[in-house]
C-alpha cells in the first residue's frame, strides 16, 4: 500500500529538522527519511568508550544574548518556538588569527577586532569600517542576490592584502564552497555569525541542539525513519510524483525538500542528461585529541586559531592528502564555564579526497596516524608551552565525511552550484541546506525554516 505525504524531506540534518518542524507545526502530513540511524548530517555525535565526540561542530555561530531582535539565531528560536535558555549557550573568550607576519584576536565584541585592526593596521581602519558599513547594510539572505565574488568587493575598500587575507580566512574555512574566495552573500553571512555576532557552544555540544529539534518535531507529530535511503526521486512530466525507497517502499508526494545536496540530489533523479550540477572541490581531515590537561591550564585562552604559516592563505585542495601549511585548531572546551575534566583539541586540514580514497586498508590507518602526529606538531608550533599527553585519539578523513554524509567527493560546504531560492528545474524538488546556500548549524536551520515556509505552507 502507497503512503502519501504533503512533504518528503531528505535527511535528519539540521535544516530537515527545522523543516520539518515549520511544515507539521501548521499539520502538514510531513515524513524525514535518513539514511543512517541517527540524525544530524554534517553535525552529530558519537562515542568512543566513555568519551562523546561531536562531528563538525567546533563552534555555534551568530551569538546574541537573550532578547536581542531581528538576528539569526533569535529569529530561528522563534521560528521553531524554542526558548533561547534551551540550548545552554557557553561564549568564547577570544579566538585568534595567526599568519606568518601578523595576528589578530577577535571576541564576541566586535570592537576587539576593530581596535585590532587600528592597532596593527592603522592605514587601514577607515575603510575597514566602512568596509563593515557595507556589509551590515547588505541582505545577505534575499534569495534573489547575484553571485559575485568577495574579494572584488573587499578590494575596493581595502588595499591590504595581508589585512584581506587575515579577514577572509576564518570565513573561507567556516563557509566557502569556492576556493580561495567566497560568493558575496556567502561572505557577508559568515561575517556578520563570526564577527559581528561570534561563537559559542551549547552546554553537551551538538547534541543538545539535535534533541532539540528531534523532541520538537516529535511533540508536532512528524514522522521520522531512518535506515530510510532514498534510491530514487521520482517525477513525471516535470514534476515530482513520490520517492522510493532503497528497501522498495514507495511514498507519494508532490514536494520533495532534499539536504542531501545539489549534485547528490539530481543524481537520483534520473535526469543526468545536462550533466550533474558542479561537485565542490573543498573537503577536509580533522583530528581529535583528547588531553591530560585543559587549555586554560596551559595558560592558552583563545577558543579557535586560524593558523596560517606564510601571509598568502592558499584555501585550495592541496595536491597532497592534506595542508598542514594552514589549519584550525579548535579548543571546544575553552569556553568560558567549562567545567570538563579533559582537554579537547581539533586540528583541521584542507585535504585531497581523491589521494585518500585510493589507499588501501593498511595505507590508510596508517596516514591517520601520520596525521595525527601532525596535528600534534602544528599545536606545538603555535603554543611554545603546550605540553600535554594525548590520553585518546580520533581521525577522520574526506573518505569519512562521504561514507556518513553521502556528499560526492567529502565535501562539507558542497557545490559552488547554489540555489538560493532552492528551486529546481522539476516542479516540487527543493532543496535545503548547504547547496540551497546558508551554512553552519544556525544558517543550515534557517535554511530548512525558509525552504518550508517558503515552498510548503506559502504554496
């Protein structure tokens, strides 16, 4: 017997979440179908023994304290009708931008950045802010924007190029599908989340937010399966008429809301006929390390570096398996009430999918371990007094992010082929997420908020 639902959305990540909240919020029959068995995407959890690990979650973005109006993250809490003590939100103390001439700090006030700025580049200061006039002025999240290049932007306020390039490098490593430079929306997006707004943490890390929304849309009746792959999409005549799943099962519906990214989505159409839309070149390894001691007490502070070891930031698939030229080195728990017995240090690489995919089993252990040590070192290299024993560790590769997220390629910011609006060229298929543009774990719930709002109750 065929089920029929109003709206199928694919994948339990954020923005299926938030999606689905905002269509059975208003009774819409809606069902989320996961592949895996737990929910999150690109952000979720797992354990090793006693230990909980996050998966791509250093930092929340778009920090505001309780109450303030017409900001991302206030505008999602109400959207989904949950209240801002919920998530438990820890603030960072300072984050750090360290390139091979100069470094710059910056916090969840913004005027740490600009004094920063003055400090070190004082014939710069008068058109960084009109620089940052500019971008508060923007609507970064009309679904209608142009794409255009960031760097064009910035340049014509800016003729410093290390100044550029120290801005532009947390942002392109948070946020960019595209390499060494970000579409102008996208930028001024992760702009305003990381700077002018900034980081902080939920009190039990992605989880918290994930059992959020899972409780949400449980108490709205939603449905949610998961080991529920999606074989194929399917549509007559240029529009959508249900979805099958790998086990056989077909569901009815005339819209699909799809997070399962742009190339990855018209895959399963069966319209390859133009071509898959572009894959992203920009994926990425990580190591975590769980340490004997805190970063507090090492005397280090800062919540993220953004390590760069030359003052040109070569944000661009390496012709290696990783870049250990440059990384982020995250401290999840050097925020400000940590209470955790442990240290937790992330290091992060861009890496090359295609020299990773090709090593056998005992190959690839083996440059895990390689790398590891690597991410040690590149800690080491930025803090004189980082001695600590690593008591844990884990790894994971471009060959991971594809085996757990189903992204072609490992990539985590996917295509450079966006759709703002989310709109394909087949009646009822949307998209949500990543390739529909907004990213991180704020940008990816609004984006399931707006994709429903605006494709399943406006129509």
């Amino acid at each position: 017997m065929k089920q029929k639902y109003d709206t199928i959305i694919i994948g339990a990540g954020m923005s299926g979440l938030a999606a689905g909240i905002r269509l059975a919020m208003y009774g819409k029959k809606v069902v989320i179908l996961e592949k895996h068995f737990i929910s999150g995407g690109l952000n979720s959890y797992y354990q090793r023994g006693k230990r909980k690990f996050d998966v791509g979650l250093h930092a929340m973005t778009n920090f505001v304290e309780k109450g303030t109006k017409a900001k991302p993250l206030t505008k999602l809490l109400k959207q989904l009708r949950i209240r801002y003590e919920e998530l438990e939100l820890s603030e960072q103390s300072t984050s750090l931008i360290k390139f091979k001439s100069e470094s710059m700090h910056f916090s969840n006030d913004f005027e740490l950045l600009t004094s920063e700025v003055a400090k070190k580049f004082p014939h710069e200061i008068d058109g960084f802010i009109k620089f940052v006039k500019h971008i508060e002025d923007f609507n970064e999240v009309a679904l209608d924007n142009e794409t255009f290049m960031a760097k064009d932007v910035a340049r014509n306020f800016l003729k410093d190029n290390l100044l550029i390039e120290m801005i532009f490098a947390p942002l392109l490593i948070y946020g960019s599908a595209w390499e060494n430079d970000m579409d102008f929306s996208q930028f001024v997006i992760m702009f305003k989340s990381i700077y002018l707004e900034g980081f902080c943490r939920p009190d039990g890390g992605v989880r918290t937010v994930i059992n959020l929304l899972l409780k949400k849309y449980e108490e709205l009746g939603g449905e949610l399966r998961f080991k529920a792959e999606v074989s194929s999409i399917d549509h007559r005549d240029g529009k959508i008429q249900s979805v099958t799943l790998k086990n056989g099962d077909i569901l009815e519906t005339e819209k699909v809301i799809s997070s399962m990214g742009h190339p990855e989505t018209m895959a399963i159409t069966g319209e390859t006929s133009k071509g898959l839309p572009e894959v992203g070149p920009l994926t990425f390894c990580e190591s975590i390390l769980c340490l004997d001691k805190r970063p507090a007490d090492l005397g280090i502070n800062e919540t993220i570096i953004f390590y760069n070891d030359s003052d040109i930031y070569e944000y661009k698939s390496p012709q290696t398996f990783y870049d250990n030229r440059s990384a982020v080195i995250c401290f999840p728990n050097n925020f400000k009430n940590d209470t955790s017995d442990e240290g937790i240090a992330r290091v992060t690489y861009i890496a090359n999918y295609k020299f990773w995919k090709e090593l056998e089993r005992k190959e690839y252990l083996a440059k895990k371990e390689i790398l590891a040590q690597d991410s040690f070192n590149t800690i080491k290299s930025c803090f004189n007094q980082f001695e600590a024993k690593v008591l844990f560790k884990d790894v994971f590769t471009p060959t991971t992010i594809e085996r757990y997220t189903g992204h072609f390629g490992g990539t985590v910011y996917g295509s450079t082929d966006k759709l703002r609006n989310g709109k394909t060229h087949i009646e009822g298929l949307y998209l949500c997420g990543t390739d529909q543009g907004f990213l991180g774990i704020v940008g990816s719930m609004l984006s399931g908020i707006s994709m429903a709002n605006l494709h399943g109750l406006m129509e």
